[in-house]
C-alpha cells in the first residue's frame, strides 16, 4: 500500500454552552485567576418572550392566523416568535381560534 498520497484531515468542532449562573460561580470559585479578564455574566431569566396579553391574543385569533400573530408580535415588540409558540400559548389559556386561520 502506498500512504504517501492518503491524507485523513479530521476537523472537529465541539460547542459547549454554560449558564450565566454557572460562569458567574466559576468566576467566585477561581478569584485570582485572570483579573483583568474577569466579566460577570448577566442571566436572562426574566426575559419573557412572548407579551401579548390572553384578551389581546383572544381578539388577534379571531382575524389573524398563527403566523400573522407572530409577525405582528415581533413588529410591535422586536421579539421574535413562532406560529408554534402562539398555538402553545392559545392553548395553555384554552382560547379558541378561527379553524380557517390556523
């Protein structure tokens, strides 16, 4: 066999994704590592995503389809959301909408 003109090239990617909390605890339990680059993380906990009220969403469902609702969320707020986020939020308040709108 000849191996002189096989090249294997490996390229591996790995991601890894830590909580603010986390990091912020990191950064406690190593104190003098880095103090220059120590930057505490902000948590989002409290951001809620989706905003309209049940009674708007009741009065959007009977003109509006899923996908116009979540158009119009992210036009009237800047967040985006998706026609599946409006459906699991009209049935989590039992709101019924137009069967010709989806």
């Amino acid at each position: 066999m000849v191996w002189d003109n096989l090249f294997y090239i490996y390229i591996i990617f790995y991601s890894l994704s830590l909580g603010a909390d986390l990091i912020n605890k990191l950064l406690d339990n190593f104190e003098d590592s880095l103090p220059r680059k120590r930057i505490y993380c902000k948590a989002a906990k409290n951001i809620k995503k989706f905003r309209f009220t049940k009674e708007d969403l009741e009065n959007l469902l009977k003109s509006h389809s899923l996908q116009e609702i979540a158009n119009k969320h992210e036009k009237l707020f800047g967040v985006k959301i998706t026609k599946q986020t409006v459906a699991s939020w009209r049935n989590k308040w039992g709101l019924i909408s137009n069967k010709y709108l989806g």
